[in-house]
C-alpha cells in the first residue's frame, strides 16, 4: 500500500454523523492553523494509537495507508497516529448544559415574561427549549469557539396567555451569532456587536 502523512487539529466535541440510513458518532477535523475559526468536518474513519479526548482540540500528525483489497463497506485508507503536536482546551464544551434568559438587549425582562430556556447538546449538536410560550428544537449547523449558527427552528403551536418575547426570541436565534462565555454567564451578539441576550447556567444538583 502507499501511504503519506497528514496533520490536522481534532474536535473536543466528538458529535453524531450521517451514515447511510442511520446515524453514528463521528471525530470532527480541522486542516487549517486557526482551530478557534475552524470550519470543522466529519472523519469517519478511525486512527490507530489515537484516543478521543473530550474537550481537548488536539493536532496531531497521521501517516495515511491506501488499502488494496477492502470489503465493500469499508475505508479505502488506513490511518495511523505519528504524533502529537498540540493540545489545548476546547472552549466550546463549556456551552454544554441547560441555560435561561437573565437579560434581553442589556435589560431584565419584565417579571411577568416567562424566560426562554435553551438547552444545548453538543452530542447531538442541536438545541431545544421553551421559548416562554412554546416548546422549540432545532440542529447546530455551526459552531466555533466564537459564533454559533442555527438550522431550521421548529416549534410546537400552542396559543399563549401570559406575556412572551417568543417571536423575538425566534428571530434572534434564528441568525448567526456571535456569543462570549464568562464562567455561568452565556452572551449572544448580532455579528455588528449589539447585545441581544444573556443567559445564566443552570446549576446541576
């Protein structure tokens, strides 16, 4: 078999994948040199000497195998870890959790407004909650260690009595956004810079 070597960074969030009709879990890869703005991509492959770290962004180098006889289903390449080079922490396993609205465009709701819920899963890469009125889910379709971009938002449709932001809180997850963490504290800003929401973690018991 002929083989090369190939370096790239790996995901500290190992996510689900499409294969075929189902679904399994997938290392997520990076070749460029800024891992904070990476674009990350599924490998579906394994890489001997190689162990998930969950996370840890980790590069390392990999020597690449062509195989010559294979069975239908399987890879056409055999990958081998050389090295590590790097490893650092992945900043983004910290939005793991449950979180709830605490501010809204640098003010506090009204205590009458039930306050959204967001619950993110970074497993599933998607979010779900309750948007004050509404029961809502929807996947991840982006995520570095600075912005977060959403797929299609789904929610259920029951008729709501008490005061809400739903609809403003719909179209605001609804665009790419940018987002800070400080310790519990989680903050979304327009990609201009204008703050939009705040959310405090839920502490675990």
């Amino acid at each position: 078999s002929s083989s090369k070597t190939q370096t790239f960074w790996v995901s500290g969030i190992q996510t689900k994948c499409p294969a075929g009709e189902g679904e399994m879990h997938c290392l997520a890869i990076y070749e460029g040199e800024q891992p904070d703005t990476a674009d990350w991509q599924f490998f579906y492959d394994s890489i001997e000497g190689f162990t998930f770290r969950e996370g840890y962004l980790r590069k390392i180098k990999v020597r690449k195998e062509k195989t010559e006889s294979l069975p239908a289903d399987a890879s056409a390449y055999n990958y081998i870890l050389i090295k590590q080079i790097d490893s650092i922490p992945d900043p983004r396993i910290h939005l793991q959790g449950e979180w709830t609205l605490t501010k809204w465009k640098e003010t506090e709701p009204d205590e009458k407004i039930l306050r959204p819920v967001l619950k993110i899963d970074l497993q599933q890469m998607q979010i779900s909650g309750n948007s004050g009125c509404n029961e809502y889910s929807g996947p991840i379709k982006k995520l570095d260690a600075h912005t977060m971009a959403l797929g299609n938002i789904i929610s259920t449709a029951k008729a709501c009595f008490r005061p809400h932001i739903e609809q403003e809180y719909y179209a605001a997850i609804n665009e790419e956004l940018a987002y800070q963490l400080k310790g519990d504290t989680l903050q979304f800003y327009s990609l201009e810079g204008e703050s939009l929401m705040t959310f405090t973690k839920h502490k675990k018991t």
